[in-house]
C-alpha cells in the first residue's frame, strides 16, 4: 500500500516542483518576456532621461547604450502605483549604479547629487481598446525593497514597440 501511494505521489510532487521552479503557477500579467522587449518611451520624464529602453528580467538598457544588470527579486501583487495597487515585478539592480542616461539626467539625482540604483519595479498598466500594449517603470535608491512607488527616484511610463 505504502509503496502504491509513493508511486502516485512522487509524480505530483515533480509537477508541483516544475511549476514553482517555472514560476508557471503564479497568477497575474506576465511584467517582461524572457526575450528583450523594447519599449518606445511615452511620459516626459522618460522621453527626456531614459529614452528608449530595451528590457529583460536581467538587464536593461537605455537609448544612449547605458544598461544596469538585473536580478528578479520577486512579486508584488499590491504595489501602489501612481494611487492603484497593481501587480509589479521586483528587480535588484546587482552592481548599483546611476549612469549618465539622456543630456546627462540620472535615474535618481542630477549629475552632483545622484544616488545609486538599487532596484528597478516594472508593471503593466491597464491598455485602452487599440493602445500598445503599456510598460511603467520605476526606480529605486534604497537598501529594501520597495511596497511602493511612493519612494522611487522616478516613474518612466514606456509602450511597448511591436
């Protein structure tokens, strides 16, 4: 009997360890493909210090060729951004830093009073019927990760370009 119950559970067990390994059991809006995606710059504050970006969940670049390596760092699925809880991805920025991005802006400061990037939070607003598809970004120069965007150095808002 004992070895009858091994024999169904130890397949269930399996599945269960692929799908927390593949992260396929989570719910929620898939945040930035695996592949690179680019995003084509929407909000004023991106257009003037991010530019464009190309985005994977371990990097990200900016139009002028700058990047910041990333690491996942989790899920948020009640982020407060911009006044509405959304579902987020966390990213650890993993060697911080806060290059010179477009005319010299920074993520988080001005050339003398920057702050390094610690963590970049990624979600995806809701679309209007025929819009792009949206991406929202926000960055990040504590040492925890953020519940919020109320302390991010910036919210970059971004369409993604198909």
């Amino acid at each position: 009997m004992a070895h009858r119950s091994r024999l169904i559970l130890e397949p269930l067990a399996l599945l269960g360890l692929c799908l927390f390994v593949s992260n396929c059991a989570t719910p929620g809006p898939s945040f930035a493909a695996e592949s690179a995606e680019k995003w084509r710059a929407t909000s004023t504050t991106a257009m003037s210090i991010t530019g464009d970006v190309t985005f994977t969940p371990a990097k990200i670049q900016f139009q002028n060729g700058q990047s910041l390596a990333l690491a996942t760092a989790g899920r948020i699925p009640d982020f407060k951004a911009e006044g509405d809880k959304v579902a987020a991805a966390v990213y650890r920025v993993t060697i911080p830093a806060d290059p010179a991005l477009k005319n010299g802006n920074h993520l988080c400061g001005s050339a003398g009073h920057s702050q390094p990037v610690t963590f970049i939070v990624t979600w995806n607003p809701e679309a209007f019927p025929g819009d792009k598809p949206p991406r929202s970004m926000a960055a990040f120069s504590g040492k925890d990760a953020p519940r919020s965007d109320e302390a991010s150095c910036g919210i970059y808002n971004y369409e993604l370009d198909k």
